[in-house]
C-alpha cells in the first residue's frame, strides 16, 4: 500500500506499507512448495521447511523480517534518512501488524518508480526469510534463494540511484 503527501514545493513523504499477514501468507506459501519439491527421502525436512509459520518457529520469521525490513530502510538510505529519535533501543519480540518505510522523495519521483519499490521490498522480505529458513535444511535451496535476494538488492539500489535527481543531456555541436 502507498499513501503520498507533499513536506514541502521540493519534498513529498511517501509511505511503503506491507502487512505481516500478507508476508506470512507468501512466505508459507513458498515454503509449502520448496518442501513440496524435496525428495521423498527428506520427509523430515520437508516437514521443518513447510512449520515455518507455525509456533515457536514464527518467532525466528519475526527476528528475520524485522532484519530484511531494516536492511531494506538501508537500501533506501538516501530518501529514508532520519535523524536520532531512540537514544535507547532494546531487542524484545514485537509481533508487528504492519512494517513501513517512510521515504522523503521529490515531489515529482515517479509513480511507476515507487510502485516497482513496493514490490521489490515486498519481495526482498518474503525471500530474505525463506533464504534464512532453507539455511537450516537445506544450503543449496537457500543459496539459489540469496541469489535472488542480490537481485533484487540490485534492483532497489537501480531504481534509488536513477530516482535521486534528474540529469540533463547537454547539446552537442556535432
């Protein structure tokens, strides 16, 4: 979800929103079918990678979607800058309904930019937790996994750099 509004004739504040139900939906999902795809001989593996929304184990997906979720703050440094607030933080389990990104962009950044971010974090989220999950069960689901994690980091640091400021063709004489 994104809402928008103006900080002032140069600023305007974006708000990336993604709901914890829907990343949990995603992640199970996704789990559900990387166990799915393991060989029958791994029928206890299986069953590891396919709990992974399930008590006690939510608790490690929570840890790790709060780590992707910061990560992904940091890939958007420029536009999600903000000053010291907390002097004092603390590392308690907060089961978070929402995870939001509040970007100061230009007032005239793209639509189409700030649409693909959305999905591009949304992803980042869902494949960052898969990948930690296979790095207990299986190492080269979870390598293909962190592939795709670089990509798509790769992907946020493009959209960043081209959004930050526009660039002029100068005239050539020839």
């Amino acid at each position: 979800m994104l809402e928008c509004r103006p900080l002032d004739s140069e600023k305007q504040e974006a708000l990336l929103l993604f709901r914890r139900e829907q990343l949990l939906y995603d992640i199970r999902n996704i789990a559900f079918v990387e166990g799915d795809t393991m060989a029958d001989d791994k029928y206890h593996l299986r069953h590891i990678v396919q709990d992974i929304g399930e008590d006690g184990n939510i608790d490690r997906v929570t840890r790790v979607l709060d780590l992707a979720h910061s990560e992904c703050v940091e890939l958007l440094f420029p536009f999600t800058k903000r000053r010291v607030i907390h002097d004092c933080l603390d590392d308690r389990l907060i089961d978070k309904k929402l995870y939001s990104i509040f970007m100061a962009i230009p007032i005239d950044f793209s639509q189409t930019t700030l649409n693909a971010l959305e999905k591009l974090v949304h992803e980042y989220l869902v494949c960052r937790v898969i990948a930690d999950w296979l790095d207990f069960t299986d190492a080269k689901k979870s390598a293909v996994w962190k592939e795709k994690i670089e990509g798509l980091k790769t992907a946020i640091k493009s959209k960043v750099r081209m959004s930050r400021k526009r660039t002029r063709i100068r005239n050539h004489p020839f």
